[in-house]
RNA sequence: GCCCGGAUGGUGGAAUGGUAGACACGCAGGACUUAAAAUCCUGUGGGCAGUAAUGCCUGUGCGGGUUCAAGUCCCGCUCCGGGUACCA
C-alpha cells in the first residue's frame, strides 16, 4: 500500500481531536504521574521557526511513550503573547494588540496540531487572557505583602513583620514607610535603561555587553523614572543552593551560579583623617590590607563631595559629570586606559593606621558591593594598572609561590602584580597589634576578619552580583499592575475581588516622550476615587513579559478554575514538572525568576515544593547552510549552484565556501515548517528534526535528510502495510532478536532523550525485516509500538491495518526479553600488541585458557607470533582477545 | 581575561577504556522504465600491492603521558561555539 501521508496524517489529527484522545484526567489513584513542559512560544507574526517542533517533537516523544509506560501525563502548550511586536504593530496600524495576538496564536495553533502534536487542548493558557493575568496580578499582590525573614530564610506576610518599637512611637505614617521598606516589591526612583527608538525602558538584562538593546540593537541610555522593583537577592542564596539538586545540564547550572555571583570577604570601615566621615568597603581579600596604598571612590558614591577639597573641586566635579555621560559600552571597555582624579582627601588605613590618599575613578562601579574600593596594587590586576599609571606607591606583602626567581623578584619589588597564593610579609604592626605575617591567603583572610571584628571596624560579609529585578514597563500591552497612587502618597495594591485589573481600551498605543506608559492617556480608567473622597491613580506602568512565563506551568493544573489559582490538591499531584525542555537562551533570565517566583510561593504555603523544574533540557539551536565568498562575504541561497560538491556563485562564477549559520531572511535560507509538512508529512518533519543529531547541539538543516527519513517511513509502511508479509506462526530468530534489540535501544534512548540514535535503531530493525521478507503479526505490532512515539499518524494507521478499532496511544509498551537478547557465539576480535588482526569465532560460554589455546594455535596467530612466545594474552570476555609479544 | 561546551569520512553523526566511522545523506555502479521521477540491489575513510578474493600501511584538531589496549583518561597547546566581564 502506498504511504499516503496527508490522508492518514489529516485522518488521524482528526480523530485525535474528536475523540480527546489527549485530554489528561486529573487521575489522582495513579500515583505515576508524569509532567512534561515545552517552553511556551511567543506567537510571533512570521509563524513557526523549525526550532520550535525540535524541542515540542523531544518532549511529545517523552509523553507518548510515557503513556504507554502507564503514566498519567501531563502535557500542555500556550501562548506567552504580550510583548513589543504586537504594540508596535498596533502603534503603527491602531489595531489592537489582542486582535494581532488572536490571529497569531490562531496560527501556532494550527501549525502545531499539523505535527501531530499529543497536548490536551482542553487546558491551553494565554497570558494576555484576563482570565490567566488575574492570577499574575494576584501574586504579585502577594509578593507585594511578603517580607524576606533573615533569620528563618524564608518570605513571610508583612502582616507577620515586627516593627521596631522606636519607629511605631514615630506614628503610622513611619510603620508604613518602614513595612514598605522591608516588602519584596517596592516602587522607587531607578536609573533605567531607555531605548530612545523603542521609547522604552529595558531590564538591565536586556542591554547587551556592547550597550545595545538586544530587541532592536539601538544604543540605550540612562534615565531616572519611577519603577517597579522586585528584591530577588534577597533569595540569593536559596536560588543559589537550590540548583545542586537539581537534574539541569551542568553548563546552564554553572551561568546560573555565575549570574548569581556570590563571593565571600569583609565589609572594612576606613576612617578619613580630620573627619567624622568613613568610608566602607567590600573587600575578597581583607588579608592584603597591609597592602591597600590608597582608595578608590565610584563616580556616584555619596561620599564624593563630601570628601573633596576646595582645591580638587572643579577637576573632581568635571570627572564625575563626564563619567554620567559616558555610556555603559566606554566604562567597560577593558582596553581602555583607567582613568581617574585624586579627592585631596586622606583615609586611615585601619592596620597600621598610615595615611593612604583617597580617589574618585570609573573602574569602581557603583551597584557592586559598597560602590568604593581600597586598593592593593601589589595583589589585584586592576588597582595595579592605575598606581602604575598615577604613579602611586606599590607596596608587596606576599612572597609568591612561584618557582621563577626573576618573577619572585619582580613581585617584591612592585613590579609586578601577584593574586595567587605566598607568604605573608610586612603584614605586622605593632600599635595596632595585628601580625599575619608567614601566614598563608586561607589563614591569612581568617585571622584577619577575626581582628577586625574584634575591632569592630568590620565584618565578614557574603556579596552577590544579583541586583535587584526592575520589574515595569511603559508599555501598554502588559499585565497593569493591580496598585494605586493616592494623592498623600500611600500606594495600595487592590483587593484579591476586584482581579483582574483589565487594560483599557486605547486610540493610541504610542508611549509618551518623557517615557511615561501609554496607560497614562485611559483617562477615564486611570483615576480612581475611595470612600472617603480621596482621589488615586492608578499604575501605568505595566509587567515585563517574564511575569506571564514566571508561573504558567502552575495555571496548565488547573487551568479553568475560576475560583482560585489552582486547586491545592491538583498541585500536589501533579508538580513538580519533571521534564522542561526549551532553548538555552532562557538558561539565565527566565529560569531564575521563574524559581524565585517558585520560591516565594513556597514560603507563603501556595505551592508545595521548592523548586519548580526537576530536569531541565536545552535542545541546541537549528542552524542552515549558508555561502560565502573567499572575501567571506555572505551570498543570498538562491545565487547559489552547486556542482560536483562544489559551490559556485550563479551569476559571477566565483567559488563559494560552505559555512553554517543562523537562518536569515536575507540570506534567503528560512525553512517553514509547513512547506516541509506538504512536502513529506508531519511525521517526516518530527522524525528528521529528531534523526539530525544529539538534541541538545547545535546543528545544520539540511533538507536532503528528511528525504532520508521521508524514504524510512515509506519502507516501513509500504512494508508493514502488505498482508503478505504479516505471518502467524513462530517469528524467526533472527527477527526476533532484532526486534528485542530495537525495543530496548528505543526504551533507554527514550528515557536519556537520545532520540537519534533510537531512530537508527528502528531502521537497523526495518532493514532486517525487508531483507527477511516476512515477519509475523506479533513482532509488526510491536514495532509499530516502538515507532509510534516518533512519528504517530503513520504508527496509527499500520495500527488500524493490523486490525485494532483504537487509538494505540495508551496501549502498553512492548516489554523486550533479556533472554531473547542472549548470544551463544561470540566473533572475537584478536590483536597483537593492540593492532587487530583477524576475527575468530567462540561459544560465549569459553573460558580463558580454552580460548587462549583456540587463538594461539590458529594458524594466522603464527604471523605475528613469528616464533615467540607471548607474555601475556589479555583476555576480555565477550569483547576482545588482546596477545601482547614484546 | 574568566567560566562552560566542542573538534571523528565529501556531509549530519555512531562508539559502558576493548573491532573507529553504526544509522542516514551524498556519490559511483547496476536493476526496473522509451525516458525521467519513484523504488530496489551493490559499493563507498585515505594510501599501497593485486585481474581478483584479499593483504598490508595509515587514520578521531596538535604535542606529550598513563595502559595489554586511548576518539574516550591525564598534562600542555591550537582553533571554533556559548555565557560573562574593571564584580574588588
């Protein structure tokens, strides 16, 4: 019978569809559940990327299969569909966004059900639904009233929040002001990032290390407004701690650790000379102190002004204001030379009480740590650069370890920068009484935060890079933040009753010039009076596109409730989620608040495990060929001939390289999805998607593969689908062996997501089965089993002609017999001295020196022995024999 | 700079320290066809010798090492990809 791919496909997504074939009941007396998530997609306006169907193929593979092994599977798709796009389109054509997001998810929606994708339908989400946003509104209400314990670590209601005694005397307005201050969202003034041409403001996340905004590549600068933030370092070390138990990739745990960016030292107070004022620092390496020549200021530190003297004033002033100006790209730029001018004012530094000289320079950031530094020129790379470069003193306090004496030398001289590991030198005083000296770095940073906490002059301190999370947009379509402005300046967020906060509806999306939210222009939404006549305003900023995707796997549990968020007794069953596959670039960002959302949550007794994701997968990017020039300039795909393997440019002759890259419109080398589904089958598409290479690498789209598994598919059909070759009776052993094989490399290929290498298996067994001729009905449906978690419709159909009324998504995996698996001869590779050089054949059942003396008395052993005796013959049973003459 | 990956035929890629190149593409030859497409069969890392069967040499980015045995483990490099960056 011929594979006619479009029929059976079509057929069976509509028996999928009408039967509910996919719905998952909330099954509580299984007690093997199984949660499968895709990363949701932001339904763009171009459609499907074939990047989308390699991770959604993956984790259908994972679900389908685990079904058949009995699980209850959870496993749902949805829409995280606010998001720029869909404003600019609506600012530039006055359609409302909702209406380019309907269209737009109508299409994924499409283009997703032609894979023969198994979600249940029933629980799709949408993050621009009221319905869905309510719930985002409502927990950040709740972030709003939880306060971080430090003592338990852990986030509680404010309502539990102890306010000290002397700021309640100070009266109501001061308790407010203080539980405020101690909230997990706060609305404060934050210097943001703007994107003049998108006229908005950016997460710092979103600008990129060369100062570009990463949705448009437009410079960014900065700007003062009033933001939304979320205190996510507060959960630093939870987030951080949380990730060893977690079954992620190593490297993606490692960016998370990185971004994180804990580091232990001491906080140490420099007193100025002739001054009340101090100066605090962060210090790694409070052991160098002895070492600290002089001080470093950032341009913004608070203290600037203060410290500089009358003399200094107007240099002093002009480097601050040029630093503001500078971009983020300038001040980074390591190639650049430092820069920086001296305040005119001294610190006492606290070991030996000597007089170190204070200066204001941009290589101390602000954010980091205390914004101010002490500098040890001798032992940091950087303080070392600026003391040569002004010329201030270096002074070494650590005899290297090195084995170079010259090094060594240079080193105790100043003349060179050592961070490793030494002995202490000069590192004594004795009017203050400290003395580290011959002590190492690990002893010596010990002895020394114990003197100055003695001293109270400072204090270990663990640091991290994590900022805080700028968590508001002046965009219109985003979630509304469900909060008030009153006119005194209390902020009240709304009662859990009057969710959700809908947008209003607008004539124009534009944002204001000043940065202001294009909400501000609802005039009839925006203010709001209370009871007692007082007068409000709302919010008008609105939440960044994380907040939809922080939590959407919770509402797939229970995605209708229109009571609350979900049903606690469904979020016990069904979570964590054991399985969330989707693209690294999610690896830092989404991942991390996501968790400390989860987090939060926990603490306040709504959800009931710690962590969201127990194993985390990242499939590797699609790439496609592209073509270039010797010059290496870039040649569009259609100008492209090929000939004897070789590349030619069509028009000008000129060879061209074959290279791999991204896919461009320009480039004009984009595969739609749906073009390869009209061509060869969704099946094909899933199968070659899957058959390219290991999931998680990045590799080249190349279409002549899914014409291999498209011709695959084919045999398989055209084989199984011919009565003739369906036997009743005894299999053969051969097959049968061969299919037992197939089972069990699907069955752990499966379960360790390596999904190539299990297709190579299925058509190792097809390749037997053709050559054969005839297999019996028995093995024919266990094959189509095997097959059908991989490409389902045609699985389906060969399902139906071997006889069965049903649908074979629940029938139960073939179970593969060990036994069957076993072999009694085994072909023996033999070397010499490592080299193979022939092959023998032997009972399994052999032993050692049996098949010691069958080798050596083989006649083509004489060769290589030529007259010697062995020293010694390595036997590994069932795997090679090895004789080793010297 | 730092932190992670990676490098295997013409191509995508296989290979618990134990037969390198599974499976597939491509290519070559053949069958079917008036022809083409589709389909099927055979061969296919490189080199040398041989009419041939076959035999030998060589081969997993480079240089060392451990081992009876290394694509795999260790040390030192080169190149490519991702992340991150005056983070004190």
């Amino acid at each position: 019978m011929e594979y006619n791919f479009r029929e059976i496909e079509k057929k069976w997504q509509k028996y999928w569809e009408e039967n509910k074939t996919f719905r998952t009941k909330d099954d509580f007396s299984n007690p093997n559940k199984y949660y499968v998530l895709d990363m949701f997609p932001y339904p763009s306006g171009s459609g499907l990327h074939v990047g989308h169907p390699e991770g959604y193929t993956a984790t259908d593979i994972v679900a389908r299969y685990k079904r058949m092994k009995g699980f209850n599977v959870l496993h749902p798709m949805g829409w995280d569909a606010f998001g720029l796009p869909a404003e600019q389109y609506a600012i530039q054509t006055g359609t409302h966004p909702s209406k380019t997001t309907k269209e737009n998810c109508d299409t994924f929606r499409r283009q997703i059900k032609e894979l023969g994708l198994s979600y249940d339908w029933d629980r799709e989400i949408n993050t621009t639904d009221p319905d869905y946003y309510r719930w985002t509104q409502w927990i950040f209400i709740k972030i709003y009233n939880t306060w971080f314990d430090e003592k338990e670590g852990k986030g509680r209601p404010v309502s539990e929040l102890p306010v000290p005694e002397d700021i309640r005397k100070e009266g109501k307005e001061a308790v407010r002001k203080y539980i405020d201050s101690k909230r997990l969202a706060y609305y404060d003034n934050a210097q943001v990032w703007w994107c003049p041409v998108c006229r908005i403001v950016c997460a710092n996340e979103e600008v990129l290390t060369d100062g570009s905004h990463e949705k448009c590549g437009n410079t960014v600068e900065k700007k003062n407004l009033k933001q939304w933030m979320l205190r996510i370092p507060l959960y630093a070390e939870r987030l951080l701690t949380g990730i060893d138990k977690l079954d992620w990739p190593e490297g993606i745990k490692d960016m998370q650790r990185n971004w994180i960016g804990r580091s232990t030292g001491a906080d140490v107070d420099f007193r100025i000379d002739n001054s009340e004022e101090k100066i605090r620092v962060f210090t790694t390496r409070p052991d160098t102190l002895f070492g600290a020549t002089y001080m470093v200021l950032s341009p913004e530190h608070p203290l600037v002004e203060k410290l500089t003297t009358a003399d200094r004033k107007s240099e002093v002033l002009a480097y601050v204001k040029a630093a503001s100006l500078k971009s983020d790209l300038d001040r980074t730029d390591l190639s650049k030379e430092k820069t920086g001018v001296f305040t005119g004012s001294f610190a006492v530094n606290p070991v030996n009480l000597k007089k170190i000289p204070v200066w204001v320079a941009d290589y101390v950031l602000t954010g980091y740590g205390t914004g101010a530094i002490m500098a040890v020129p001798a032992h940091d790379e950087r303080d070392f650069e600026f003391a040569v470069k002004f010329g201030l003193p270096i002074t070494c306090i650590m005899d290297p370890d090195t084995d170079d004496p010259g090094q060594r030398q240079r080193v105790l001289e100043g003349r060179e920068c050592w961070t490793e590991d030494g002995r202490y030198i000069n590192s004594s005083d004795s009017s203050t009484g400290i003395d580290i000296n011959g002590l190492n770095k690990e002893a010596g940073i010990e002895k020394m935060i114990k003197w100055l906490e003695e001293r109270e002059t400072g204090k270990a301190r663990v640091n991290y890079k994590l900022r805080d999370w700028l968590f508001s947009r002046q965009r219109y379509w985003g979630e509304p933040f469900p909060v008030i402005h009153w006119e005194d300046g209390e902020i009240t967020v709304l009662d859990e009753n009057d969710l959700p906060l809908k947008l209003p509806p607008l004539e124009k999306y534009q944002p204001g010039e000043t940065g202001e939210s294009p909400l501000a222009n609802a005039t009839d939404w925006l203010t709001v009076t209370d009871k007692n006549g007082r007068k409000g305003r709302r919010e008008t900023n609105t939440m960044p596109q994380w907040a939809g995707s922080c939590w959407y796997y919770l509402r797939f549990i229970d995605p209708q409730n229109k009571k609350s968020i979900f049903d606690p007794e469904k979020e016990k069953y069904w979570m964590p989620v054991d399985l969330y596959i989707g693209g690294a670039e999610h690896a830092v960002l989404h991942l991390l608040y996501s968790r400390f959302w989860h987090k939060v949550l926990y603490d306040l007794g709504i959800v009931s495990t710690d962590e969201p994701y127990t194993k985390l997968f990242n499939q590797g990017m699609i790439l496609a060929f592209a073509y270039e020039t010797e010059k290496g300039a870039k040649v569009s795909s259609d100008l492209v001939a090929e000939k004897d393997g070789k590349y030619f440019h069509s028009e000008t002759g000129e060879p061209l390289r074959q290279i791999v890259a991204k896919m461009s419109k320009t480039l004009k080398n984009v595969i739609n999805p749906d073009d390869v589904v009209n061509r060869y089958g969704a099946d094909s598409l899933r199968l070659y998607e899957m058959f390219m290479g290991p999931l998680d690498v990045t590799k080249p789209w190349d279409e002549k593969g899914v014409k291999g598994v498209f011709g695959f598919l084919g045999r398989t059909f055209r084989f199984l689908s011919e009565t003739e070759n369906i036997t009743d009776g005894e299999e053969d052993q051969e097959v049968l062996k061969g299919l037992h094989q197939a089972i069990k490399k699907v069955e752990t290929d499966i379960e360790n997501l390596r999904f190539n290498t299990a297709i190579s298996a299925m058509m190792i067994f097809i390749n037997l089965a053709t050559r054969k001729g005839k297999i019996t009905r028995s093995t024919a449906e266990s094959f189509i089993k095997i097959l059908a978690p991989f490409a389902p419709h045609t699985a389906e159909e060969l399902w139906q002609l071997t006889g069965h009324g049903n649908t074979l998504a629940y029938e139960p995996w073939p179970l593969y017999n060990e036994e069957i698996l076993k072999e009694d001869m085994f072909e023996y590779p033999v070397s010499f001295n490592g080299k193979l050089r022939f092959r023998i054949e032997l009972p399994l059942s052999m032993q050692k020196e049996e098949i010691i003396s069958r080798v050596l008395s083989d006649e083509r052993s004489g060769k290589w022995l030529s007259g010697k005796k062995p020293d010694n013959v390595i036997v590994v049973h069932g795997k090679i024999v090895n004789v080793v003459v010297r």
